[in-house]
C-alpha cells in the first residue's frame, strides 16, 4: 500500500528542475541541491561554523543568519558573533522581517550602551515584535491573514567571552560539553522552550490567564494554546495580541469568541547568560524541524564524531533519514518528493553549528576582525506571498 502511494505521490508531485543547483564551492554563499541549501564551513569571530536549511513547506517559513564582526553600529565595537534561527508559521513574512531586521536593531541598542547585555537583546527582540505590528497594521486592510502570520526566534551571541540565548517558541539550542574525566561530549540544553505539550508552559499560561479555562486545550491529542497554536511566545501572531485584529475579514478559523482582553501570546524572550568555557566545544542551533527527530544527545554525538565540514548538512541529512524510516520509505524516495507535499514528512529544517576556539572566545571583544553575513537559502520566491492557508 505504501508503495502504491510512493508512486502516486511521484507521478504527482516530481521535482522540478532546479536551475541554482551547485556543486562547487560553498566559499562565497553556499551550495543548492534541490530542496538543500548548505554552507559546509566558515570562520566567524569565535571560531569555525557550519549551517544548512531543507524545505518542507510550499514557502519556506524557515529563515537563519550568522553576523560575525562588529556588533555595533561603528568600526569601535564590540565584536563578537550573532546567530540566528527563525521558524515561521502561517506563512514567510513574520521569519522574513525578523531576518532583515533583529539583527539591526540589536547592533543600534548595542551601540546605544557601548556593551552587549540582556537588556540589549530584549530591546532589540520588542523593537522587531512592534516594527513586524507596524506592517501587519499597514498591509491589514488588503491582505488581513498575514495578522495570524508569527514566527518563533531564536538567538546567539557570543561577545567578551560570553554566551546570550534568547528565545521565543520551541527552536533549541545545544551545547556539547567536554567532560574532561571521561572524554565524552555531554548535550547541555540552553533554550527554555514555550511549546504548550510542556506542562511547565502550561501552567504558566494559567497562571497569566486564571479567568480562562481554555486558554490551553487539547485538541486532536495535542495541547494547543486556545486551541489554535502550540506556541506560547513568538514573533507576529498579532491576532492572539491585539483585539483589533480578532475580527473580519481574518479567517473565521483563527478568530476567537470571545474578545481578548490582553495578549494571549508574549513576545518577551526567555534570555540565559553563560561564561563560556575552556570545555564548551560547540553549540547547535535548529529549528524544531531537527528536534523531532533527533534527541539533543544524538546531535552532539553526531557533531562530535564526524568531521566539522559539511556537518550541519550531515545533522538535517540523519534528521531526514529518520524522517523516511518512520514513513517506512528509503530516503532516496523522500529526496524525489517536492515542496509543499514534502511537509507531509517533515518540516522546514535550519540548523547552524558554532564551534568555539577557547583562544579566540576569550580575546577581547575590541579585536576587530571582518565583518561576514551569511543567510541560510533556499529555493527563491516572491517576498510578498502569503503561504496556501
């Protein structure tokens, strides 16, 4: 039976033919192939990195970044490194705008206090929530669902020897740790998670809402915040944060009942400050997309035992090998699955991996060193193109 619907879902549903597949090399920009982009390896400020992106969905809702360099406004500083992982949901935009503008506003606020800082990061995370409210209070009257349009964030920055985790939304973080008695790498999760199937989560949003017995429900075995979204912090969204776009012309299927009387979602990140260490080798960053396939020990041990080029690609490749096993499919039959029908069996995937040099994590943050920018890729499509609702 599988077998029939492999068939079916090939004669339907073949590739197209990508014309920016490339196999050189990845020096510049990255490499394409098909539904694959990667960047095998890189120097950032802190050390080597690796990064790659698979798409799932008809849009990728996906967006990444690595900023290396100067994390101000002016050549003076402080240099550092900036990772980004965003995963959108309803549609590109909200992912979109975060790429094109966190990282802006955190080099402003930065530049404002001459110094990285939680505060820093938290201004820079409002500053883009209230600039992607602008949009969607602008675009509204002509193209009213990109108010259920949100996107999950996650961010790295390594600057003077220390290491900031901010998140919104169920992305992760991972560090691989050195234990130095033994040899092994131990997984060490940075990110605090907002996803509603954790009953911490669950309560909290109880506990911000004891008037509203539904405000997280189970619903087709999954626990969903007012029965719509898992999430319970996040970027955009604006539907489940302002009442004055819980109304029509957006979808009957997002707007709730009753009316809010304040927002349901939060956009205030969950923010962890740690010293690195002489034993902290890496830090994996990814979308949930990798997460439901691999264990946080599984990835460190893939990144551990493998070579670092190529390795980000080598985690999404595993990611989707398992992806396959659990469809009771080859792989090589998931690869000749296009987009859009893809999402069927695994989501958008963004993975980056920073290794840390110990040497270089912990010079000065004054040291100047070349600024570099790398987005995560994918296949090119029209920026003003809300996904098939």
């Amino acid at each position: 039976m599988l077998s029939g619907l492999m068939n079916f879902l090939r004669a339907c549903f073949r590739p197209r033919v990508n014309r920016h597949v490339h196999t050189g090399s990845d020096a510049a920009s990255g490499c394409q192939d098909g539904l694959l982009w990667y960047k095998d390896i890189g120097q950032h400020f802190n050390g080597e990195f690796s990064m790659a992106v698979v798409q799932a969905n008809n849009l990728l809702e996906d967006q990444s970044q690595v900023e290396s360099g100067c994390l101000g406004l002016h050549d003076s500083g402080p240099y550092g490194t900036f990772v980004g992982i965003y995963d959108g949901h309803g549609g590109p935009e909200t992912s979109r705008f975060i790429n094109d503008h966190l990282f802006h506003h955190l080099k402003r606020f930065t530049s404002e206090q001459q110094t990285m800082s939680v505060e820093v990061i938290r201004k820079a995370f409002q500053a883009t929530e209230e600039g992607f409210l602008s949009v969607v209070t602008r675009q509204w009257p002509i193209k009213p669902q990109i108010a259920a349009v949100g996107s999950c964030c996650l961010v790295g920055v390594i600057c003077s020897g220390t290491l900031y985790i901010a998140n919104l939304g169920d992305s992760r973080a991972v560090l691989g740790r050195l234990v130095r008695a033994t040899g092994e790498i131990l997984s060490i999760q940075l990110s605090a998670e907002h996803n509603a199937s954790i009953e911490s989560v669950r309560q909290e949003m109880q506990s911000l809402h004891p008037d509203d017995s539904q405000i997280v429900v189970l619903k087709h075995n999954v626990w969903r915040v007012k029965g719509l979204i898992q999430i319970s912090r996040s970027i955009g969204d604006v539907y489940l944060k302002k009442a004055e776009f819980n109304r029509e012309p957006l979808y009957a299927k997002f707007r709730l009942r009753e009316p809010i009387r304040r927002p349901i979602l939060s956009s205030d990140p969950a923010i962890l400050v740690h010293p690195v260490q002489p034993q902290d080798q890496f830090v994996i960053f990814a979308s949930d997309g990798l997460w439901e396939h691999l264990s946080n020990q599984e990835a460190v041990d893939i990144v551990q035992n493998h070579p670092r080029n190529g390795i980000a690609k080598r985690l999404v490749k595993t990611a989707l090998q398992e992806a396959a096993k659990k469809r009771e499919m080859r792989y090589s039959d998931l690869k000749k699955i296009d987009r859009g029908v893809r999402r069927h069996f695994h989501d958008d995937i963004s993975v980056v991996v920073i290794f840390l040099d110990s040497d270089l994590v912990s010079r000065a943050s004054s040291v100047k060193f070349p600024n570099l920018s790398v987005k995560g890729g994918g296949i090119s499509l029209p920026r003003n193109t809300l996904a098939p609702s």
